[in-house]
C-alpha cells in the first residue's frame, strides 16, 4: 500500500465533505431535506440505526454495539429504547440525564466512547450532517436567527422544530458584521469531533479546590477586557467550556457523581430547560446529549445524600451489569488479546472458555426453581438446552434478580490473570489448565474478594476444571472417532433399523440366518443413555427420528449421520465408550507401537487441521486425556 498515496485519497474525502453557503442556502437545504435540524438527541438514534437493527425472539439487537460489547443484549436494548428512541421523539426523557451504572469493567466507558466515535463518522455522511453558523463558538443551529415570533409559520413551512436562542457571540455578531440581515449569516458544515472540541465535551473530576467551573462553561478574556470595556461584552469572553463545545452533541461526564457540587448544578437548568449560565450573559442555550457513568457503590452514596434530590430527580439510570453468557465472555478475552503485543502465543482451544465459566458463575445468582442449580443456569443463559427446562423457565429466572450480574469477578481481574500466564515464561501456547491455575493463584491478590467469597471462588475454579475436562474428552473422543467413522455410520444405520422395528411392532431378518429377531433393546438403549435419555423417554425420542426420517424423504434428502445432532453425539460416546481401552492405551502408553503411534498421529493431525490445537497443545491435550481416562 502506498501510505503517503492512502492519506491523500482520506483528506481530499473530507474536504469533499466541506460546505459554506449563506443562511439563505442553508433553509433551501431543509426544503430539501430536514434531517440536519434534528435534535443531538434524535441524531444518536438515527445514527445507532444506520448500523442495521436485527429482531430475535421479539427482542432488538442493535448491531452498532456488535464490535465491542459482548452480551449486552438486554441491557442495550432497554437503553436504546428507553432513552435514545423516547429522547429523539421529544418526550421528556431528553431533559434527563442518561446515568450508566454498574459494576467495574462493565463497559459503562465502552459504550460512552463507541457512541461518541459513532457520532463523529455519522457526522460525516449525509443523514448525519451538521450545519452551523460559521464562527460561532459553540457550533450554533442556524435556525437560531429566526426571530421567535416567525417560528410557528417557518416550522410548519420547513417540517421542523426551532428551540433555543442564539448565544451571546452569535448575537452581536449578527448585530455589528451583519446589521441585522438574518439571509446573509454565513453558514458552514462541521463534522464532530472530540479532538477538535466540535460536538463532544468531556468533563473528568480532579480535585475540587483546584478544579475550575470555566471548565465547563468558558472565562473571561481579561487579556481583551481593556479592548472592549466590560466584562458582559461577549467578545471579551472564551466561550470554550465543555458545555459550550458538546453543544449540539454528546457531554461526557467522567465518574460524575465523584464531581463537586458546584460542577453539578449547571446540569439542573441545562437538563430541564435546555440552557446554562455562564458569566455576565443571560442564559445560553444548549442542545446536547448529557452522558455519565458511576459504580453501584458510588450511586448508593449519592442517592442517600437528600441534598442531590433535584439532580437524581432528573436522572435516567440505566443499569449496565457483566454479561452473563460463557460465549460472549470469551469474545471478550479474545478481543483484549488482541489488542495486545501477546498474539503470537498460541491459546488452545477451550483455555478462555475455561476461563469464562469461572467468571460467568461468580456473577449468578441461585434460582430458587427446584432442580436449578447454578451450571444449569449458566448453560442456559448461554443459550444451551437443559433437560426438564423450557424457554419459559429462563425468562423468570432472568428476571428472578434484577441485580444479577452487578456483582462477581470483572473481566479486567481475569485478563491480568491470563497476560501473567502468558509472560510467566516463553511459552509457545496456554492452555485451559495454565489458565485455571492463574486465576486461582490471583485470587489471593484479588483487593475486595473476602474469604468466604474465595473458599466460594475456588469451588467455581473446580467446577471449571470439570467442564473442561469433559470438553476435552469429547474433543479427543470426536478425533478418534473419526478413525472409525465407518463404525460409527454402522453403528448409526444399526440403530435406525432397530428402532424403526421397535415403532413399526415389527421383526429385524438377520442378514445371514434370515431369523425373524425383536429389535434389540439392549443396543438402543446404551445409545439413548449416552445422551440422558430416561425408559420413560426413549419411546418419544425414537418417534422423533422417525418423524426427522420422514420429512427428511418428503424433500427428496437423506437422513445421514450428521442429520441430528443429538443422535450423532449419542453414536460417539457409545463408540467412544465402546473404544475407551483403545483410546487409553493410545494415549498414555510411553513406548507406542507401530499402529498406536499411527493412530496417535492421525488423531493430532486432526485435532490441529479441524479443532484449531498447534502441536504443542495437541499433544499435552492427549497426555492430560489419556491421564483422565486412567484415573
């Protein structure tokens, strides 16, 4: 690629993006299309939906967060539908704040610098285009120059809402530059950006003696004061506060509640009545979206305090609590990762779902449902099938605790436990096992973990390690079987015949005698265990393949042994079980022979081309099975 080339092509992109034009221009473009005069509010909304929307099982899944939040999906959707979609049609929730709160880690922050990120790109297309009136300090809508009493006939000519007043820069600029005359204002596209301070304010709290409130709201020029005589005069005044950039965009509050009153209480009129004072003016008008994020512990403390009653009354607080799903949970170690300087360390496969399991069941809470016990859940929640449990069942208990999730081990705890595996020494891979024993290790340094919660925490690590273990059976199990995949479609077709007798009332002819036999019970029912599948069940599960086999020859296809999953895992673990003396002598034998070492090298080939195992853990992984089977 040739860089240099590259850079050219992204800024004549953007100069192609500038506009100027005058106030005149500017209302033709409404004509045309109204979009640039929507709210900051209604432009996030639009700007979340420009990445697509997906509908599952009647919940929204809004695909802007895809890339960086990971199982999210409940949480996000209240949050957009709840405040971004009410605030951009106007209701009242757009004079609130919109608090995140959760837990450390929660990706309160996340969310606030993705919307921030996504607003400027928006910025740059054409359903997302700001106009402002050129000059102006604070980026200011140009509609502002109409006269108040015109707006009602000027709304309803445009097909647009008009709110607020010009600031005072605007003001007299239209009165000494312009003499009045509204239609030659000149007016320019801006494009967000935090960097340039156009659109974004972000405010973080310092310490409070030190601290200025010409942070958020600008200061006076005293170096322009004897020029211009009067501190009221706006030109001897910076209108460069947070409050006065983000116009027209996103006010980031950092850890807001941790801010000083006094920083807090320009937010009661800016919020209500969509305006803020600042110095010798009256008050300035600011359309922005207000945007801040605590933890739980520091929400409690502000919510005690009854002086803040006027500031929570006008407060959005939209919980963000850890994801609870082993998937997503992965995504996130792999996300981190690879971000990191660490990716040329190999991560055997199951190592960060390892690592996930651990985490999601500190974060649970026991359900009260009788048989429901915590890994249940948690395959359940990670959209797993649970014996005697329905889709019903899971719905109550998601909202059996409203603050699941707010609590447990962070996902910032673990990935410091994975990065010390992963430079302990010069390793060429880690496994779920180097992964287990560093977050064990870690538990001893964790800072807030009591001893209840570490004796709790262990017995999480056990439960773990025990899933990993039969993940990794199963994963040996499947490379060895398909050593004998021609036992496995015989055993399969074996047992299609046997059950078809079985539901039809009739006879099996053995193909050499040509006896007339029962269907073999025994045979089908030490494949129907293999998968929990009780005496009571086994009728209605055989009527279910043979309803699959059915259809399947309806539309002319053939019920093969990949056709039903469960079916399939059955026929491996019944041949696994059937070759458990095999596998174990593979595998732990220390001086193979000709057709073990044979085999060996079958099954690791396999484990690497299709498991996604480097040689090195494919082999520990076949040491730590053979270990397993042995005990």
């Amino acid at each position: 690629m040739d860089i240099f080339k590259r850079i050219a092509e992204y800024n004549a992109e953007n100069e192609k993006l500038a506009w100027s034009g005058t106030f005149r221009d500017y209302i033709e473009l409404l004509r045309k299309d109204p979009s640039p005069a929507m709210t900051a509010h209604a432009r996030v909304y639009e700007m979340l939906k420009s990445y697509g929307v997906e509908e599952i099982d009647g919940r929204k899944r809004y695909k802007f967060f895809e890339r960086e939040i990971f199982g999210l999906d409940r949480a996000l959707e209240r949050l957009v539908e709840e405040y971004f979609h009410s605030a951009a049609k106007r209701l009242d929730v757009r004079k609130r704040i919109l608090l995140l709160m959760g837990p450390v880690s929660g990706g309160k922050s996340t969310i606030v610098t993705m919307l921030k990120r996504g607003l400027e790109q928006f910025s740059k297309t054409d359903k997302g285009a700001v106009y402002a009136i050129k000059g102006c300090p604070m980026h200011e809508e140009p509609l502002h120059l109409i006269p108040h009493e015109l707006r009602p006939e000027i709304e309803q000519e445009l097909g647009v809402r008009i709110e607020g007043n010009l600031c005072p820069s605007c003001a007299m600029r239209l009165k000494t530059e312009y003499g009045g005359d509204i239609e030659n204002v000149l007016v320019e596209r801006v494009i967000i950006s935090e960097e340039n301070r156009v659109g974004i304010g972000t405010f973080s709290p310092s310490d409070p003696k030190s601290q200025d409130i010409a942070d958020l709201t600008g200061s006076i020029d005293f170096s322009t004061i004897t020029e211009y005589g009067s501190e009221s005069d706006p030109r001897a005044y910076r209108f460069d506060g947070e409050l006065n950039k983000a116009n027209r965009g996103i006010m980031e509050f950092q850890e807001m509640l941790k801010c000083d009153e006094k920083f807090l209480w320009h937010l009661l009129s800016l919020t209500q009545e969509g305006n803020f004072k600042a110095g010798r003016f009256a008050l300035i008008s600011a359309d922005e979206l207000i945007i801040a994020h605590t933890n739980e512990a520091e929400y409690k403390a502000f919510i005690a305090n009854k002086k803040n009653e006027a500031l929570q009354s006008r407060m959005i607080v939209m919980p963000i609590p850890y994801n609870l799903k082993v998937s997503e949970e992965e995504k996130i170690y792999a996300k981190l990762i690879a971000q990191s300087d660490m990716k040329h360390v190999h991560i055997a496969p199951h190592a960060l779902r390892a690592a996930a399991i651990f985490t999601i069941l500190t974060r649970l809470k026991e359900s009260k449902k009788q048989g429901m016990d915590l890994v249940k859940k948690m395959r359940m929640y990670d959209g797993e099938e649970v014996e005697g449990f329905k889709e019903s069942d899971l719905k109550e208990m998601q909202d059996e605790y409203l603050e699941e999730g707010m609590s447990g081990i962070d996902p910032r705890h673990v990935i410091n436990r994975i990065s010390s595996a992963l430079i302990k020494q010069d390793l060429q891979c880690i496994n779920a096992l180097d992964v287990l024993r560093a977050l064990k290790e870690g538990l001893d340094q964790h800072p807030s973990i009591t001893k209840e919660e570490r004796d709790r925490y262990l017995n999480f690590i056990s439960i773990a390690r025990k899933e990993y273990d039969n993940l990794a059976k199963k994963e040996v199990q499947k490379a060895f079987v398909y050593s004998f995949e021609e036992s496995a479609r015989t055993l399969f077709e074996n047992y299609l015949d046997n059950i078809e007798a079985y539901c039809n009332w009739t006879k099996l002819k053995d193909p050499l005698t040509g006896e007339e036999l029962d269907p073999d019970e025994r045979l089908m029912r030490s494949i129907e265990e293999q998968i929990g599948i009780s005496e009571n069940a086994k009728k209605a599960f055989r009527e279910e393949i043979l309803i699959r086999i059915s259809s399947y020859s309806r539309r002319g296809k053939k019920f093969d042994y990949s056709s039903h999953e469960r079916l399939r895992e059955a026929i491996e673990k019944k041949l696994f079980a059937d070759l458990k003396d095999i596998v174990k002598i593979t595998t732990s034998t220390k001086t193979p022979d000709e057709n073990q070492l044979k085999r060996i090298n079958e099954v690791t080939k396999r484990l690497i081309d299709e498991h996604g195992y480097c040689p090195v853990c494919a082999n520990e992984l076949l040491r730590y099975v053979g270990s397993l089977l042995n005990r």
